[in-house]
C-alpha cells in the first residue's frame, strides 16, 4: 500500500500510549495521517510520540494530549485538539479501555465492576458524541471501537470485562445505522491474545497461557501490528462500504472457545468461588 494512503486525514487514538493503541497511531502515521493520541499518563505518551516519530519520515505527524476518556470535558477538549491538529477529524479509534479484578460474579466488587464498565462504555460513547460533528464535516468520517473476543466468547472471571465489551459493540452497531445517513461508519476490532504490556502478566509456561495457544488454530499469539492493520484499513477508503460490523483479530481462536483463566484465582477457596451455588436440586 501506498505511503501516502492517508494523507490529509486527522484521526485520534485513545489509549495510545502503550499496546495496540501505540501500534495503530504507528501504522496510521506511517499512512500520512496526522495523528492524535490520548491517554492518563504523560510519560507513557512522550515516549510513545518519540518512539513512533522515530519510525516516521515525517516526524511532526503525531501529538500527544492527557486525556481520561471517562470525564466529558476531557474527551471534549482532545477531540478539538485533534482536529485541529488534524486540520479536521477523520476517523477516531476509540481504543482507551481495560478489565479489572477477577472474580466470580457473586464475589465482584461494586465500585470496580462500575470502573471497568464507565472506561469501556462511557469512554467509548463520550467519544462518538463529541467526534460526530466532526466526523460528518469530513464526509469520510470512521469510527472503530476496540472490542475482544470477550465479547462473544465466555471468560470466566472477568466480571464487567465481557459486558463492557459487548456494550462496545451494541453502540457501534446503533451508531452505523444512526449516523449512516451523514456518511460515518460506525465498526468494531475484536482482538484475541495480543502480546502486549498487558498480556505479558501471564506466564508463558501457564496452563493460562497454554489455553491460549491450544484454542488458537494459527497458533502463538498476534501482534500490536495485525491489530493495527485492520484498523487502518477500516479508516481508509478501501473499507467504504463497510459499517456496523464486529470483526475478530485472533488467529481463529473464536472458533472454538475463551481462555481458561481459573489459575489466576489461586487465593479464592472452592467454597468462596462454588460454594453449594453448583450442587444439584
């Protein structure tokens, strides 16, 4: 593909500091998009923009702002600045997101089951509002919400992560058929097992990670950059005509079925996690 595929396109990538976001404002900028990234550390974020203008010829093609995707005047305020940047905003990769404490639903923790679904939901939602008026302005407008297989197949113990991405997906859907009349397309990313900061918690020589790997027909795991390649693809022009979809990124491994991440729940007893919630009659 052409170098300049994207030139004259503004595009913010939330969570951009680290992982797949990093990988996506990378690939984006490498396509002559002017790119936006966003996140709640600083430090993470310069040395991101270092980093990613090292790779890019032009280097003044990437800009960082402090950004929590769960305050309105936050997400507001960023996605001004990108397009202005930008010189307008083109696409937006809604990509800022998380889980949090594993546990079993009767033993999830209020406030945090809250957090995980306000990062992924709200910060998701509050960032198709605000970037709408300018997504219909530009008449190629993309938006991509940053789904997970845990979305459509079952992890067991990860609380809001699941419903959170889920919601993800809902919203992108009712969004394409929304705003399709003002020519945005609305689509989600599913990744699967991405070696990220993240991932690099479970122990390759885990039954975890071993499930993984067995339910993954391609075997190992992917890359930031697989994920990043999809999604230049659905902000640019070849991916016109394609809106309200859900679209995995995981070597085949929702073909068969999610992790098998119980390992993780060590300090939980049999009768905390099943008690007689299991026991027949």
């Amino acid at each position: 593909m052409k170098q300049e595929e994207l030139e004259g396109y503004g595009i913010l990538v939330t969570g951009g500091g680290t992982g797949i976001g990093k990988a996506c404002a990378a690939r984006l900028a490498q396509s002559g998009a002017l790119v936006t990234i966003c996140g709640r550390t600083e430090e993470k974020l310069e040395q991101a923009v270092d980093d990613i203008t090292s790779v890019v010829s032009d280097g003044g093609r990437v800009q960082y702002t402090t950004c929590d995707v769960t305050n309105e005047d936050h997400v507001a305020r960023t996605i001004v600045k990108a397009a202005e940047f930008g010189d307008g905003l083109d696409g937006v990769v809604a990509n800022a997101g998380g889980g949090g404490g594993m546990s079993p639903y009767h033993l999830q923790d209020l406030n945090e089951f809250t957090r995980v679904l306000h990062l992924n939901v709200l910060g998701t939602m509050l960032c198709v509002k605000h970037s709408v008026p300018y997504l219909k302005k530009s008449g190629r407008g993309s938006f991509i919400g940053m789904s997970s297989i845990a979305s459509h197949l079952t992890h067991l113990w990860f609380g809001a992560y699941p419903a959170a991405k889920a919601g993800i997906e809902a919203i992108m859907r009712n969004a394409a058929d929304e705003f399709g009349p003002a020519k945005i397309r609305f689509n989600a990313v599913r990744p699967g097992f991405i070696a990220t900061e993240i991932m690099e918690a479970i122990p390759r020589d885990s039954e975890v990670y071993e499930s993984y790997i067995e339910n993954t027909p391609l075997g190992g795991v992917g890359e930031p950059d697989h994920v990043a390649a999809l999604v230049k693809f659905l902000i640019g022009s070849d991916s016109e005509w394609i809106t309200g979809q859900c679209i995995n990124v995981d070597g085949g491994h929702s073909l068969r079925r999610g992790p098998q991440f119980t390992q993780f729940l060590a300090n939980f007893t049999d009768e905390q996690l099943h008690g007689d919630l299991l026991a027949d009659g």
